[in-house]
C-alpha cells in the first residue's frame, strides 16, 4: 500500500533558490523515542516542531518526501489577513465569542508569519504594500467599501480606493475600485517551509525526510508507536499535519474533506521596461471571483499567476490559454506572453471551507481543511496545536477541537459534487463579468 499522495509535479523552479542540500536528512532506520511525534514537514508540521521544540518537548519530524513537498511549496505565497468566509459568516458558524477570537487570530496571521521570518532569520518574504482585492463587478464595490470600514473600525491599515486611485496602485485601470489591506504578505512558500523546518532542527527536532508513517498504535502502558517502513517512534503524541496529503495512515482521516487540485504557472522574464507598469507599489491582486486567482511579480521579473486546470485527479495541465487572456485583459500592454513552468499542488476543502482541528484519540491530533486559504492557517494552527497534548487542550484555542473526523456526505462521490460546484461558481463569475 502506498502512504504518499501521488503528486505529478515537482516544486516549482521558480520557488527553489536556496541549495537543499542543508535541508537532507537521512531516513529513519531504528527505534527511537520522544515525547511528541510530527507527521508532515510542511508549514504547520514544522511551525508545530518548532513551538514543541521551544517548549522543551523532544520532538520525532517525518517527512515522506522533503520539507515542503505538499501544499506549502506550490501554494500562490500570499498571506492574508482574513478568511475565505466572511466575518459575519465566522460569527455565525462559532458564535460571537469564538468567532471574534478566530477573526483577530487570522488578522494577526501575516504579522505572526513575521515575526517567525525575522526571529529566525528566514529569506522568504518579498518586499510588497500588500493585497490589493479588485472589485470585479457592481455588487462588489459596496461590499468591500463595508468590508474596508469594518477593519478600518478595528483600526487595520486597510482602505479603499475608487477606480482612478486603485488604477495607480496596481497599474491598471481593469476594476472599477478596490480594497487595499497592506498587512498582508507576498512570501516564497516553499522557502518559508523550508526555514521553519530547519529552525525545528536548531532547536533539536530529529527529523527523518523520504520517512512516512505507515501506522500509528496504541501501546498498553497509554504510549503510541509510530511506525515508518525501517524504524519506529514511541512517544506521547503523535500530530498529523499532512493536510491535503493525508492517505492511508489512520483510518478516515483523508475522508474529512475533498481533495482538489490547484495550479501555478509563471511567465518568462518580463522587459523590464513593460514590468515596471504592472503592480508598480509591488501588491500582489486577487478579486472577488469566485474562481480568479491571484497575479504578482516575482523578484526574478516573471509574472506569477494563480490558474486553473482540472481541479480533479492527477491528470491533466493548467490552463494556460485562459491565464495568458486573464494577464492581458488586466495589463493590455504586456503584449505577448512567454511561459516558464506550470504546476500543481492538492488543496484539501472542507464542506463548509473552515479549518479544523481533530482530536482522533487521546495523544493523537490532526489538523487539516484549510481550503486554500493555507500559509497563514497552517502557521497558526501549528502554533495552536503545541497547546493540544493527551486529551486536553488550552481553552482558548482559536478553533474549537472536533472529537471526530468531520463527515464529508457520500465522500466517494465527493468529486463529483466539487466538479458540479465548480462549474457553478464559473457560471456566477461570468454572470457577474456582465454587470461591470
């Protein structure tokens, strides 16, 4: 049986710019012990190793592949400040206490992201004023003026501009108005996973790479075994922090959410001359589709682009043929576009797209759900895990602690119902392409 998720591309060479030798570990070939045992060595596995390391905990990192194989090394690189749900929909679902607290831990989620970036001394964040978010059509501009005014009430750096205003921040007078929230972040993923995970290991973390787990136990004396295909680890507890990347290991866990997948692509390099005019201030741009990724430059000159493709099995490319017009229509002038590299990376939705946090056993954790929505997510809910041990957990967690595997309805057929969602959520963004 296989342990590992099949993958069809490799990490994006545009991501790889530091030498990976120092990042190599052997494979686990021995019984060892610990007291906590991390499974997964993308962004929460290691914000995880790194804040049990910090606690004085002896921590156990396995890694099936290399650090930051998985979502955390082909995600877009943009760290937001707010959730894929809006704030009245947070209120709703946890209520006003939870909620509230969920709504401040995410605003502080790019500057926590941060602080681990200049404590340790990680090269992963590109200079930038942030996140610029088009309003696409009509009844969108309304709704992000409120949007800006709710944040701008908690006293957040964030504004709103008209269409003139907006046109000289990005360099392009494509949207008709848009949010400007400069406290988020443009960082190379996969450089940030790999930092994170080589302060766990100054911090003492044994780490085993091309190590997956292939079975998690329960010893009698209230211990577990984690057992990897040479070698063993006994410990107290035990984190899944694989994500969209689950299989196999403890039973049910990959059936709590869908797995989709997402693409990347970025041009060649770009005249410097026409790429001075686009995103001049260095923001990165999403807008309110439902289906539209990002787009933001790269300190190589390539355009980099969030795109679509099949967003189900292992087969298939990205559209490139969509993203080539989606980069003209928004900078006419760019003219004609040369490709670099495409690729992909799975995404693990849940059925209402909020995170979650498991407690599968007494000693044994999960996290996972994060719906695209990944780096700040993944680094907050690393931290938060470290508060998670035995059966107990801190009382004021951000989330709260499911006792059971969310339940995904007829998740063999979920494919299916996310294909169908899909090709709704384009129907509505066409739709709402003919109301500018």
């Amino acid at each position: 049986m296989s342990y590992t998720v099949r993958e069809p591309y490799s990490i994006p060479a545009a991501y790889q710019t530091q030498d990976s030798s120092e990042f190599e570990r052997k494979a686990l070939l021995n019984a060892v012990q610990a007291d906590a045992v991390v499974i997964g060595a993308g962004i929460t596995g290691s914000t995880l190793a790194v804040h049990l390391c910090e606690s004085g905990k002896s921590v156990v990192q396995l890694e099936a592949k290399v650090p930051g194989w998985g979502g955390s090394g082909r995600a877009f690189g943009s760290v937001v400040p707010c959730h894929k749900n809006s704030e009245e929909a947070i209120i709703r679902h946890y209520g006003e206490q939870r909620g509230t607290r969920l709504i401040d831990a995410l605003a502080h989620g790019p500057a926590l992201v941060s602080e681990l970036l200049n404590r340790h001394n990680i090269d992963a964040a590109f200079a930038g004023g942030g996140w610029a978010f088009g309003a696409h059509s009509k009844p969108f501009y309304k709704k992000l003026q409120k949007r800006a005014e709710y944040w701008q009430a908690r006293d957040a750096d964030v504004e709103y501009l008209n269409a003139s205003e907006f046109s000289q921040v990005i360099g392009s007078d494509y949207y008709r108005g848009g949010l400007i929230d400069r406290r988020a972040l443009s960082v190379n993923p996969y450089a940030y996973a790999k930092g994170l995970f080589k302060t766990a290991n100054q911090l003492g973390a044994k780490q085993y790479t091309n190590t997956p787990a292939v079975n998690v136990e329960q010893k009698g004396n209230g211990t577990w075994r984690v057992t990897t295909p040479q070698g063993s680890v006994e410990c107290e507890n035990v984190y899944f922090c694989t994500n969209a990347y689950t299989k196999g290991v403890w039973p049910g866990l990959e059936k709590g959410f869908v797995r989709v997948r997402g693409f990347g692509a970025t041009t060649a390099a770009i005249d410097p001359t026409k790429l001075a005019d686009i995103l001049p201030q260095n923001h990165f741009i999403t807008d309110t589709r439902q289906l539209w990724s990002g787009i933001r430059k790269l300190p190589s000159g390539q355009i980099h682009l969030g795109v679509g493709g099949p967003a189900m099995g292992a087969k298939g490319k990205a559209d490139l043929k969509v993203a080539r017009q989606r980069l003209k229509d928004v900078y006419p002038a760019i003219g004609s576009v040369e490709w670099g590299e495409s690729w992909s990376g799975w995404i693990a939705v849940s059925t209402d797209q909020f995170p979650r946090i498991i407690c599968l056993a007494n000693g044994v954790w999960a996290a996972q759900g994060y719906s695209g929505r990944g780096i700040a997510m993944a680094t907050l809910l690393g931290r938060e895990l470290s508060f998670c041990q035995g059966d107990s957990e801190r009382e004021a967690l951000i989330l709260p602690v499911d006792k059971k595997i969310p339940w995904v309805p007829f998740h063999p057929f979920s494919p299916l119902g996310a294909a169908a969602m899909i090709g709704l959520y384009g129907i509505q963004d066409a739709m709402g392409d003919r109301n500018k």
